[in-house]
C-alpha cells in the first residue's frame, strides 16, 4: 500500500509540476517525461495511473493519445508487444496525420517492435513517414526530434552495412549525460553495442555500457529497464571473455531488476545466458536447474511470439484496408465531379486495389518464412513429448553425448556429404544404438531427418546474410549444404520452410529491392 501511495503521489506531483512547466517546454512532451519516469521501473503502476485517466470522463483526445502512447510504452517495457501494438493503432496514421510528439513517438515506437519481430521491411515503411512526415511539420521541437531519430537510423545503418568503415560513428554516441532524447539515445546505444559484439569488439562494447550504466544512475527514471538491457549486454562482454563467474553476476542482478517489469523476452534471455555460463564453468547442478527455468519460459515466449507476429500482422492490414478505404472513398468523389472519366478512374483504382493486394499477400508469405527462419530449426532443448526408449542409456553417458551434439550443431561437420550415423558416432566416441536414441529421444526426430534440419538452417542463414547466395544455381546451394543432389535438396527444403528454395529466394530478392527503393 505504502509503495502504491508513493508511485501515486509522485505521478499527479509530475501532472502538477507539468501545469507550472508548460509556459517554458511543449505540455504533451513534459507530461510524457514525467510519466515515463515511472514506466521504466515500475510499469504496472504506471498502467493503473494511465487506465484510471482514460476512463476519467474530463479526458481530453489529445490527453487520450498521450496516455495511449504511455500505455503502449509500459506493456513494451514489460515485453507484452500485442498489447503494446493494439494501443498504438488505436487511431491510424499516415505521413499527414503526424503533428504532434504523441505521433511521432507513436510511429518510432511501432518500427522498434517490428524490428524485435524481424518484420524489418515494414519497420522501415514507418521511419520512412517520419522523413515524409518531417517536411511538413513546423513545430521546432517535434521536428528536432525526428531529425533526431533519422540520424541515429541513418549511422546505425551504416554501421550496420560496414562496421569497419562507419565504426567512428557509432562510437561517437558514447556521452549520455547531456541528451535531449534520453531514451532515444539508449534505445540505439544499445544496438551499436550489439554490433560491436557481432564485431568482438568488446572493449569498444563495454565503453558504451559503462556509458549506459552512468548515465542510468544519474537519470533515475530509466535505471530499471535500461539497467537490465546494459546488464544483459555487460553479461555477454563477459562471457566471451571468458569472466564466467562475473557474467553470472550481471545476469543475478538483471534478474533482479526484473521482478518489477516481468518481462518474459528477459527472463528467456537471462536463463539462456546463465546456461551457457554454467557449462563453460562445467556446472552440472546449476545447469540443470538453469535449463529447467529456460525450457519453462521459453515455452511462454515462442507461444507468445507466435501471438504478437500475427497480432502485429493483423493491424498492419487493418490499417493498409483504411488507407486504402481513405483513398478509394477520396476516388468515390471525383468519380461524381469528372463524370467522363469514371472508366479511367475505376482502371487506376483497380491498378491500386491489385497493388495493395500483392503486397498484403507477400507480406502473409513473408511472414510465414520468418517465422520459420526466426526460430532456431534445431533447438538445443525442447519439450520432449512422450517417447518409450527403445534401450536404457546411462544418465552421465546421455548428457555428454547432449552437449557434443550442442558443439556438433555450432560447427559446420554437418555439411560434409559422407557424414553418416555410424561416421558421426565414431566421432562422438560411441556406438550408433546409443546415438540414434539420443537424437530420437530428445530431438523428437531420425538421424537424417536431424542432419538434413541443420543443413537448411545454415543455408537459409547463408540466403539471408550473404547476398551472393541469392546469385547462385540451385544445385550450388544443394552441394554447399551437404546435399548430394538438387533434388534432394529441394525437397527437403520445401519440407522443412514450406517454402521451395526458389521462391524463398524470390521473396527475398523482393525484399531486398523494396529495401533499396
């Protein structure tokens, strides 16, 4: 009660300070401020403030989309990305609707969890209105703000494209003390740290932690979520140089901080890392348990990505289908004044109808593919349904051959043509009963059915990461992935994506060239 209180009369002081501080600042961007104070520490008693305001009768609309938005950022902080969508598209917006702060934000804010949904194409469709969006807008402060975002998109980008040539950008976000933007500023400070750990770059990484954590410290308000970002990141600048017991550290104080958030993404994340950490330091109990809590929550979250990639594509159609009623309705209307020129009319509005109808078609397609290339093909862990083992396998024996199996799928043995179940149990130092029990009792498939998964995850990773694979003949992809034959291959793939490789590399080529467009 005493913690509800205080939370409570610190939110309606902000509101009351906000009425004093409007004569100097924007009234919609103090209010959001004072809010998000609360948002990235306690995002539970931020939503029964902001619910409470929007039942309020007195409520004005431009309140009600503040408060929206405040809505949508807490649910996004406690990684609930559906209910952050859905208050978020409570009204549609295009390029011309964007005026006010509230806007803007709104609009930032659904191209990052589209980012965190791998739906990157439609993410950049919205930073793009914000360019359109730009040009129109006269208020000095929301447009600094969007000059702000397309900047910081424009170096990661860059950074992202070529990291050795463009690392000086990155590096040069590395003062969080005096920012107009602070969340802004995290929020991309925290992806060049990731590239600079896909750059094992770790000193340049831990630089702007270091940064993130300070600045944290001296700006109260974000210490919660961003802490357990900063800690999430500090763990695996650790992990890769081997500080096993101090990453251990990072993740038991990240794992703290998020019993307030309960965001579910972190806890998978933390169990993930903690795994890993364990077996580095060859803790057998502490895995176990560890892994135990991973399978757990990692089931949630698979559900629960499941339900925000289909939450997420169901709204962006919806808002497609009302842009498209906006303009057909506008079409309506100059039919009656031309007259003549209905029949040319009804032939460019059939040309856009057909237009948006190929794009929601590819996007569904699209969809499908990254939800099968997003998930790992092989996990190493999975709920094992109910399977009566053929012959008893030592406890110990079964574990070492789990983690050789782990090693195995990390490298690329699988590729070569001549690896056989016999070949590979060789390798692991056992006999093929043994090994094909293992795989059949914990993978839940055969031997071949297992190789031929690991293969198409790396070609499908190859496609998607080196855009020469694109240029390459079937047969090419098929003896690059192990298969001995084109035929093969593709029947595989089809089976395994649902997709033949053909047309999964169309779907990308396609991506590809809208993103250039």
């Amino acid at each position: 009660m005493i913690k509800q209180f205080i939370f409570s009369a610190l939110f309606f002081y902000i509101i009351q300070a906000n009425v004093i501080y409007a004569q100097i600042a924007p009234k919609q961007e103090s209010l959001l401020n004072g809010i998000e104070s609360l948002i990235f520490i306690n995002p539970d008693e931020s939503l029964k403030i902001a619910m409470h305001l929007l039942e309020k009768e007195n409520t004005s609309e431009e309140e009600i989309d503040d408060l929206n938005l405040l809505v949508a950022i807490a649910y996004k902080v406690k990684g609930e990305y559906g209910k952050s969508l859905e208050y978020l598209y409570k009204y549609n917006l295009n390029e011309n609707q964007i005026i006010s702060i509230s806007n803007v934000k709104n609009i930032y804010l659904r191209a990052q969890i589209l980012r965190k949904l791998l739906l990157e194409r439609q993410a950049t469709d919205y930073l793009n209105q914000l360019t359109i969006a730009k040009k129109n807008i006269t208020d000095v402060f929301v447009k600094s703000y969007i000059e702000e975002v397309l900047r910081l998109e424009e170096l990661y980008n860059q950074s992202r494209d070529n990291y050795n040539k463009n690392i000086h950008f990155a590096d040069q976000i590395n003062q969080g003390e005096k920012v107009k933007f602070p969340t802004l500023i995290l929020d991309y400070l925290i992806e060049f740290v990731k590239l600079d750990l896909e750059n094992k770059q770790f000193d340049l990484a831990r630089k702007k932690v270091d940064t993130i954590l300070i600045f944290n410290e001296k700006n109260k308000n974000t210490i919660g979520y961003y802490n357990i970002e900063a800690l999430l990141l500090l763990s695996k600048i650790d992990f890769y140089e081997n500080n096993y017991l101090e990453a251990l550290k990072q993740l038991e104080k990240a794992l703290s901080f998020n019993d307030a958030l309960k965001n579910k993404y972190i806890q998978d994340e933390i169990y993930d890392q903690e795994i890993v950490n364990y077996l580095a330091l060859n803790d057998t109990f502490s895995f176990k348990n560890a892994n135990v809590d991973f399978e757990r929550i990692h089931s949630e979250v698979e559900s629960l990505d499941q339900e925000t990639t289909n939450i997420a594509y169901n709204l962006i159609l919806e808002e497609n289908n009302y842009k498209k009623n906006l303009k057909e309705a506008y079409y309506v209307r100059l039919f009656r004044i031309i007259g003549i020129s209905t029949i040319v009319i009804l032939f460019i509005l059939f040309l856009f109808w057909y237009k948006n109808y190929q794009r929601n078609k590819s996007l569904l397609e699209i969809i499908s593919y990254l939800k099968v290339t997003r998930k790992n093909l092989i996990s190493n862990y999975k709920e094992k349904k109910e399977y009566s083992k053929k012959i008893t396998i030592p406890q110990k024996t079964e574990e070492i051959l789990l983690s050789k199996l782990q090693k195995f799928e990390k490298s690329s043995r699988f590729l070569n043509k001549d690896l056989s179940l016999a070949v590979l149990a060789g390798q692991f130092e056992t006999n093929t009963k043994y090994l094909s029990e293992i795989i059949n009792s914990n993978y839940n498939v055969n031997y071949n059915t297992y190789i031929n998964k690991l293969r198409i995850s790396y070609i499908v990773d190859k496609l998607k990461t080196d855009s020469n694979y694109l240029n390459y003949k079937i047969s090419y992809l098929a003896e690059s992935s192990g298969f001995s034959s084109h035929s093969s291959f593709a029947t595989v793939f089809k089976s395994i994506t649902g997709i033949s490789p053909v047309k999964f590399i169309e779907l990308l080529k396609e991506e590809k060239e809208k993103s250039v467009a």
